[in-house]
C-alpha cells in the first residue's frame, strides 16, 4: 500500500505538467477514501466534474454483447487479470461502502451518470 500522502503528491506533480494543464485529466480510481480526497484539495487540485460509477475513458467491451466489428481492434483486446466474479464483488462492495463519504466532498461538481444503458448514451 502506498500512503495517502504520497499518492497525492504523485498526482499533484503528474497534474502540474503541461500536457495536462492544456488538455485537462481524468483521474480513475482516485482518490480511493476521504482522506485522499482532503488531501488533493488541500494541494489545489479540484475536480470539474465527479462522476461517481465507473465510467471508463477508454472502450470497454464485453465478449458476448459488445464484441468490436474492427479486427485490428479485437487483436489489441486484454482481459484485465483482477476481473474475477468474486475480485469484482469486493470491490463493488468496498465502492459502495467508501464513495459516500467522497461524494460529499465533491457534492458541488459531482455529475450522475447512469451506466446502466447502451454505452452510445453513456
């Protein structure tokens, strides 16, 4: 485990950088408890917008309902290794059991997004 501090020191010096002033970032996964979100505050960093289910930057697909058309696309594909039904549990259980307290800190940006649809209106 890395300690909260240096997490945040990590992303307050990876934020500072050029490319991220122009282009803007997303963080995924972070901050991961109340203390990491204190923490990003208090270095500046302020988010424009929170979005509290896992909505992912990049494609996702699902093997049975959302294969890509693309070949080129299907060889690049990975399975992530930590996707097991009993790793995603956990984790969903820790989410919910966490992110409340993360929420009220970011209530004023927070944005609610319902992923349970087809990704074209996600």
């Amino acid at each position: 485990k890395i300690p909260n501090a240096l997490w945040a020191n990590l992303i307050q010096e990876r934020l500072s950088n050029v490319d991220c002033i122009k282009q803007g970032w997303i963080l995924e996964g972070f901050p991961e408890n109340q203390e990491q979100a204190w923490r990003l505050q208090s270095s500046g960093i302020f988010p424009r917008h929170v979005v509290p289910n896992h909505v992912f930057p990049v494609e996702v697909f699902h093997t049975t309902f959302h294969w890509p058309s693309d070949p080129l696309v299907q060889q690049r594909l990975v399975k992530p290794e930590d996707l097991s039904e009993q790793e995603v549990s956990k984790k969903l259980l820790e989410y919910h059991r966490k992110f409340p307290e993360i929420f009220r800190i970011y209530q004023k940006v927070l944005k609610s997004i319902n992923a349970d649809q087809p990704s074209v209106d996600v």
